[in-house]
C-alpha cells in the first residue's frame, strides 16, 4: 500500500431496480461494512482499493428507495466526489431518466466543478433486440453527449463492474489533482 491515502464519497444513482444495489454489492464482494441509516432511507458501505497506486476507501451511498425529502437529497449528494449512473437495458425508461438523475446529482453536490460520472449500462445478459432493449450506439452516444464515460455491465455476471469502479476513480483522481 502506498503512503498517499483518499476517502472518497461516491453515490449510485438511477431509477429502481437498475442494478444499483447489485453492482455494489458485485464489486464490493464479501467482507465490506455496511453502516444502514434506515431513517433516512440511505445506506453506506466503505471498501479500500488501490488504484494507480493510490490508497481509496470509497464510501459509497446506495439509496433505498428514492429520496423524499430534500433534506435526504442534500445529505446524499453533499461533498460527493463522484457517481455511478446506472440504468437497465431491457427498461427504456430508465434511460430516459438519465439526464435528470445527472444534472439532480451535479446541482446538489456543492462543488464548484462538475464531478467525474460513469454511465452503466447495466443487465447487458439479459439484452435481447427490440423496441424496448436500449442498444450500445445509444448508450455511448448519450454518453458522448453528455460528456462522461460509457461501460456495459452486468451486476449478475460481474461483466465490467470492476472496470467501471476503476475508471471512475481513475477520474477522480485526475479531478482532485486540479
Ligand atoms: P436497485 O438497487 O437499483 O433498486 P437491485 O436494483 O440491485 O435491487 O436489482 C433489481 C433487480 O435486478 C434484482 O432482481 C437484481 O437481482 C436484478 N439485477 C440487477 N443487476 C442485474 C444484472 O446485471 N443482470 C440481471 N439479470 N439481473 C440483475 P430481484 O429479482 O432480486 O428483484
Ligand atoms: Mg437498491
């Protein structure tokens, strides 16, 4: 382990059962600690890392349900360095609501910058052709549009979610370099 350490919040966000919860618990695997605030209908779990030589502990907050009450949203999002927004491929919908969960994440994180977000693709076993399924071309062109990073994952295979987790911290670390 190296000497310089971080302690980064992160949030997951996105409509109900995305993922959110899955890819936490995915990439985190056995051996974490979770602190529950039921109250608030939010819950966090620390997890140490290296990545680029960099001691992280990430504490990332996972919602219960969705937030009520803006004192909720505040402390959720308050002092974030980063997000990861998920939506499920096979629910359109879900991708739809992406912008919102984004520009709701940025408006209330209280930092002067934007802060790093990766956006999941998630359940990408269970994608099948259709109306409804949301394709790659899709996904990487809203990314492209919004300005962040786009990887498919899938919580039930473990497809992309270390990957995901590195690359977002990789871009906070470039962040807090500013
Ligand atoms: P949320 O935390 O965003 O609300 P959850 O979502 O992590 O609770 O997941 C909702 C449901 O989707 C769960 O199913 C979970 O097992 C499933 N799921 C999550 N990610 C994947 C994935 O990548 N692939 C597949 N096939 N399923 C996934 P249940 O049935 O337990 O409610
Ligand atoms: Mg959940």
């Amino acid at each position: 382990m190296s000497e310089d350490r971080r302690l980064w919040k992160i949030v997951l966000i996105g409509d109900g059962a995305v993922g959110k919860t899955s890819l936490r618990k995915r990439y985190l695997g056995e051996g974490f600690s979770t602190d529950y605030m039921s109250t608030m209908g939010a819950d966090f779990a620390l997890y140490d890392t290296e990545i680029k030589n960099t001691h992280i502990r990430w504490q990332i907050w996972d919602l219960a349900g969705q937030p009520v009450f803006k004192d909720v949203v505040k402390a959720y999002y308050t002092k974030i360095f980063g997000g990861v927004l998920v939506y499920d491929v096979t629910r359109r919908l879900t991708f739809q609501n992406i912008e919102k969960w984004l520009n709701d994440m940025w408006s209330h994180s209280g930092r002067d910058q934007k802060v790093p977000v990766v956006l999941l693709a998630n359940k990408i076993d269970l994608r099948e052709e259709g109306a409804e399924a949301v394709s790659t071309e899709e996904g990487k062109s809203l990314a492209t549009k919004l300005g962040i990073k786009f990887l498919e994952t899938s919580a039930k295979s473990g497809t992309g979610v270390e990957e995901a987790f590195n690359e977002l911290g990789k871009q906070i670390l470039e962040y807090t370099k500013k």
